[in-house]
C-alpha cells in the first residue's frame, strides 16, 4: 500500500495526466483578447501568502536592522514586518471589478486545490537577493519546488482568460494578449530605496537616496542563509491601496489551501510545529500522560527544529522548561513562573496556546493566567459589500475568511500576536442572518457561544462583552441579552418607528453605555422628531451617539435635548451620492448653513461625510466658519470623503479646509476615502501634508484612525473642561 506523501503525489500527478501536462493547462486555460493596461499603468491588486511564521519575521527583521546599522538611511526602505508576504500575481483593475475578480479569483483556486491533490504546501525562505541594488528580497521556493510556479500559473491563465491583465515575474511589463507566463521565482522584498524615494519630500532627501545602493558585498554573508518555514493554510486576493485591521493589505478574497495529513501531536513538543499546536490548542483542550510528559522532555529538550517544520518558538520552549521544572508545585508557583519568564521577553497568545498543546502543565498555567476576555462583536455576512455602501461605512462587513460558523474571530494574526496576559481581548464576527440563534437565548447562552469560538485550551472564560455592531433583530429575547451584557457601544440597524418604544426601554436599562449608534433606519423614520423619546430617555453616562445612513437630514434635530455627557456626534452627510442618486440623509452645503440646528458646546466631536454631488459653492474657509459656528465646542471633525469617478480633486474643497480647521486649532482625522486610485493616493498625502491625520496608512509606525463610535476609539485624546477623559470615565 503507497504512503500517504505518494499516494498524495500520484493524485497530483493523475491531476496533470487529466490536463495532459503542462501543455493540456495552456489548452484548457489559454487567454481571451483583453485590452492591455495603459503602458505606464502600475497593479492594483495582487494574489499572495501572507509569510505568518514569527521565525521567518524575526528573521527579516534582524535582516533588516542589519541594513539600518550599516546605514541609517535604510531605516525609512524597511517593509513592515506585518506586509511580509510573496506575491504570486500581480494584476490591475478598477472597483467596478471587483465581483468578477473574486470570481475568477475563486475559479483559480478551485483548480490549484485540484491540482495539489490534498498536498499540503510548505514554503522555505532561504537566501537573499537584489534587483538592481534597489529592492532587497528574501528567495522564497515551495517543496516540491514546482508547486509555487504551477500556482503563478494557474492564477495568470485563469485571470487572463476573464479579462484582467498580468504582471509578468519582473514587474516590469504587461503580458501581452495570448503571451504565456514566464518561469517564475518567488520571493519577499522587505527592503525597498523606491519606496523612500516615492515618499521623499524634498529634492536634497531624493537625491540621497538615487545615491543608495545595496551592494553584491552586503549581501554576500546572506546568499544562503536560512531564514525559515512554514505550512500554508491560505492564500489571498489583496488591494495594494489602503491598510487592513491587522496592519496588512486590505483582504478582498481569501481561498484555503489543503491541510494536508500531518495530525498535531499533543504530546511531544519537540516535534510539533507551531501551526499544529495552535491547531491542537484552539479545538481541544489538550491532556498528557505525567510519564509520557516527562519522557519526551528527557528525550527533545535540545531540539529546537525538525524535518517536519518550525519547532515551537524559543520563547514557548524556554517556558515549558520553567513549567516542567516547577511542574510539582502549586497552579499559583506555576503561575509565578510565567509572569517571571514574561518579564524577561515577550510570550504572546500564539506563544501561550502551543504551551498549552504540549503539557498538561502547561495547560494549567494558561488556565490559570488567562482569565478574562473583552469581546467585541461585528456582525458580517458573505454577500458583496455593494450592498452596504451607505454614506457611511465604520467597517466591512463581508466575511472575508471562509467559514459558516455563526461566531468567528476576526484579525486571527492580531488576535495570537496580543501578548498573553489577565485579560485579553477579541474581535469576533457574527453572522447577521443568525442573530435571533445567537442573541436570543439569555447572556449565558451567548457566553457559550463566545467560549466556544475562542481557543478551547482557554477553558472556562470570564466573557465581557465590550461592543455589538450591529443588532438588526431588535425583538425583546435580543433586547434582553444585550440589557444582560451591558456593553459599552451598542449599534442597532433597521430601527422602525414602531420598534422604537421597545428600543427606547432597553437604552434606558444601559448603564454601561459610552457610544450608542443608529445605522439604516426605516423609510418611516422620515424626521428628526421621532428621536425626542431617545434622546430624553439617554443614560447620563452616554457619550456619543451616531446616526448613520438615516432615511431623513438632520433639519430640525433636537440638538438642545443632548445630555451634557454626549461629547460626540454624527454623522453628518453633506452633497453625498451613491451611483448617480443623493445618498441617505444627504442634504446640500447650502442646507446645511440654513437648515442645520446648533449644538451645545458641549459636544466636541463631529463626524462628516462629504461627497461629489452637485458642486460645493462655498469657499474652505466659509465652509471650516460654519463648521465651527454649527459647532462651537469642536475640538475633532471626522472626515469620510467620497469622490464618484467622473469627478475630479480639483472639484471639491476637502484638501483646503482640512488645512483652514486645523489653522484654527481643530483636529482633523480622516476615518476613510472612497474613490479612485491615483485619486486616493493625491487625497491621502495632500491630507497627511496638511497636518490631518489619515487612516489606512501603508506605514507600521502610523496611527490607525477609527470613527468614534468603533470600539478602538481612543477617547483621550479629547478634553472636556481642560481635562482628559479617562477610559475610566467613559
């Protein structure tokens, strides 16, 4: 009888047999006539994995804090080491596209996993490399080797064929209509000059960094160093504009790939790589045998990699050691121990769940110091997020990992990176159409489901539910759950006129309550009027409320009816459309100025949304005077900005009175731009220049700007009275 890793190679062997070869994918894959990108046209999108092993990471970065030594300047050419990744397609397409993209996105990857054959993919980075003294690469090669370029094959042909244009290996040229793709060689730059001279801001920093080169001399002690391993589990259609969750590029499509036959070991933790013991901690709690615990600790405390893949990281091995050492002490020593390997380095989540995998000592520190998880829930759902274009956006809402799980941790990568600790916290995604399963138990109910959804090694967790975005089931056993939980922001969606008598009792029984949002009301909540209820039955501790994609403007808001606690307030859409038609709650500049109420000085930060419909007749100043005088405690004005794609920078005012509120010592925080490419790029940095700050900065280092009525909000940074709000406060 074959082996499983032959009978797993004939399978893939058949599968080329099927095709006829290499010859029989051209057939069946071959091209369609497309029109070729413009002939300066740079990708927009492209298809990679994500290099997630912390040994390969750690690795680049020693890399590259080598450079930085030998050159300061090379500090501004690093990659973040959270975009490490190797691109198997480079391609370019407008947002109009993108259906069709993760169509023929999904089609590729059908054919990959058919012709991996249940083959699991490991990918080994070894060795660097250089283009042109400009980019520094790490070579990145798959076992068996041929497995990476099939993939780059297979993805090109298949995306030629619906019409999308291809980079070839280069990047530096288009394939042409009915052109094969070209051999092809994986690699990960984390060291690029013309990335530090795109963003130079003056001729003298240009000119410094034309003169910096990286030499064949600086990369000779690297040719053939190895810098790591790892199984992939997926692989992913990305946007190259933009900053994800979790520091990485923007997710359009992500597509599994086979796990393979390896089965995590619970026992021997030599021998376990650390993607099988995340496995093993997360679905069971793990157990061992005393004599067999000891005997392999006897038999591989030395090892720290096998043939199988990436042992356990350091940090994890040097802990099992602490806790086998002190493993017939009490859970209290035991825990001591960890919190004095803690203060020595870092161990985050991942590190404290393969701990967990490996011992039943281990376990018992994990359960022991990991006690309480705040829980943040955003509700997702796999249709298009088409159809969740209002005149604002706080987050997406697609399910971008696959799963049909009702609860499911969003940002996994960020999630395990969190260093281990008391208390941790967690985004989770919950199924919108599952709400009434999910919430409409009791508190206790939804617990266990959150329980159930985080890593089992964990045991039985102390759950807080931090937020809920959004409830669009606002019927009572809901209601009741959510009263129960007391989280601090609560988000509702398709409120009625008819539900708000229900929804009014439940706000008044939300003493936790900071942040409380109104998204996509009904048609029949057609005037502000309807709010008095709310807006008189609000907790004293409310700070924010946040109406958004109302079915009517704010003319005639209540504004006077805000308790003296409310601090924030939006969003405000002005001259926003949404394909061709005036977007929900939109109302004119000119309304704005005539029509729009006062609000109390109390309430300090405003969110906007500005858009392209009809032209902006009043000059940036005029328009920052009102602002200002419609809001006189303003301290933060939000900005979403929207641009249609007939419309032009030069169209609208964002850029001037960006700049005229913060002359007038307002702080000025860009949560999202929605528009073309080349135009996104001119908005972002003439932004950024004029002193705002912009969300989804490609830089590590930068600050991630949320809207304030996201969980993440950081409320410290606004004063009321000259003080600083406290978390503890809000």
């Amino acid at each position: 009888e074959a082996a499983p890793e032959e009978t797993s190679r004939s399978h893939r062997s058949r599968s080329r047999q099927r095709h006829g070869g290499w010859g029989g994918w051209r057939r069946r894959y071959g091209s369609r006539t497309w029109q070729p990108p413009a002939r300066r046209a740079r990708p927009t999108h492209f298809v990679a994995i994500q290099l997630k092993s912390r040994e390969i990471q750690r690795c680049v970065e020693q890399l590259q804090q080598w450079f930085v030594a030998q050159n300061k300047l090379f500090e501004r050419c690093l990659v973040p080491i959270k975009r490490i990744h190797t691109a198997l397609l480079l391609t370019s397409f407008e947002d109009s596209r993108v259906n069709e993209a993760r169509q023929a996105y999904a089609e590729a990857a059908r054919s990959i996993r058919e012709f991996l054959g249940g083959e699991a993919i490991r990918l080994k980075v070894e060795g660097v490399g250089c283009f042109g003294g400009r980019v520094v690469f790490a070579r990145v090669r798959t076992e068996p080797p041929e497995v990476l370029e099939a993939m780059h094959q297979l993805l090109s042909r298949t995306f030629m064929r619906h019409g999308f244009p291809c980079l070839d290996d280069t990047g530096q040229a288009w394939l042409k209509p009915g052109e094969e793709p070209r051999q092809f060689r994986g690699h990960s730059s984390f060291l690029k000059v013309t990335k530090a001279m795109a963003n130079s801001r003056t001729e003298e920093e240009r000119n410094s960094y034309r003169a910096l080169h990286v030499s064949d001399e600086d990369l000779a002690p690297f040719r053939s160093t190895c810098l790591g391993s790892q199984l992939c589990a997926d692989f992913e259609l990305l946007s190259m504009l933009g900053c994800a969750h979790d520091g990485y590029y923007p997710r359009i499509r992500v597509e599994q790939l086979p796990p393979g036959d390896a089965k995590p070991c619970t026992l021997h933790y030599q021998a376990m790589n650390e993607q099988q013991a995340l496995e093993a901690a997360w679905s069971s709690a793990p157990s061992a045998d005393p004599e067999e615990k000891s005997s392999n600790a006897e038999a591989g405390d030395s090892r720290s990699d096998t043939s199988d893949g990436k042992a356990l990281s350091q940090s994890t091995q040097d802990t099992v050691a602490n806790v086998k050492h002190f493993s017939s002490r009490s859970n209290s020593v035991v825990a001591e121990v960890w919190q004095v390997v803690a203060q020595v380095q870092v161990l985050t989540l991942a590190d404290a769940l393969c701990l967990a995998a490996v011992a039943k000592d281990g376990l018992a520190v994990v359960q022991n110091v990991v006690c309480q998880v705040k829980v943040m829930l955003f509700s997702e759902t796999t249709r298009s997020s088409l159809c969740f274009e209002g005149s604002c956006l706080d987050w997406d809402k697609v399910r971008n990992v696959p799963g049909g799980c009702p609860l499911q941790v969003r940002w996994i990568e960020e999630f395990l990176s969190q260093p281990a600790g008391e208390q941790l916290s967690a985004e989770i995604g919950f199924v919108e159409n599952l709400q009434q399963l999910i919430f409409g138990k009791n508190l206790e109910g939804l617990q266990t489901a959150l329980r159930e959804a985080l890593p089992a090694a964990f045991g039985k967790l102390e759950i807080h539910v931090e937020a809920v975005r959004n409830i669009s089931i606002p019927i009572k056993p809901v209601l009741d759950t959510i009263c129960a939980a007391q989280p601090g922001i609560v988000g509702i969606e398709g409120l009625a006129v008819g539900d708000l008598p229900t929804w009014v009792q439940c706000v008044q029984q939300l003493k936790r309550a900071r942040v409380l949002v109104h998204a996509w009301t009904n048609r029949d909540v057609d005037n502000p009027a309807h709010f008095h209820q709310l807006l008189q039955s609000l907790p004293t501790q409310v700070r924010g409320l946040d109406f958004q994609n109302l079915a009517c403007t704010f003319h005639e808001f209540p504004a006077a009816m805000l308790p003296s606690a409310c601090i924030a307030f939006g969003t405000i859409v002005l001259q926003k459309d949404m394909k061709g038609l005036s977007a929900r709650g939109s109302m004119d500049f000119a309304d704005f100025v005539g029509l729009f109420p006062r609000f109390p000085s109390h309430v300090r930060i405003v969110r906007a949304s500005l858009g392209t419909k009809g032209h902006w007749n009043f000059s940036a100043q005029a328009m920052a005077d009102v602002f200002r005088a419609k809001f006189p405690g303003l301290q933060v004005l939000q900005l979403e900005l929207s641009l249609r794609h007939s419309a032009d920078t030069n169209d609208v005012p964002f850029i001037d009175l960006a700049r005229a509120l913060i002359e007038a010592g307002v702080r000025v925080e860009v949560t999202k731009i929605r528009c073309r490419a080349a135009q996104y790029e001119f908005l972002r940095a003439a932004m950024k220049y004029g002193g705002a700050l912009v969300n989804e900065e490609e830089d590590e280092g930068d600050e991630i700007v949320y809207p304030f009525s996201h969980p993440r909000f950081d409320w410290t940074k606004v004063s009321v009275s000259g003080d600083e709000i406290g978390e503890g406060d809000m």
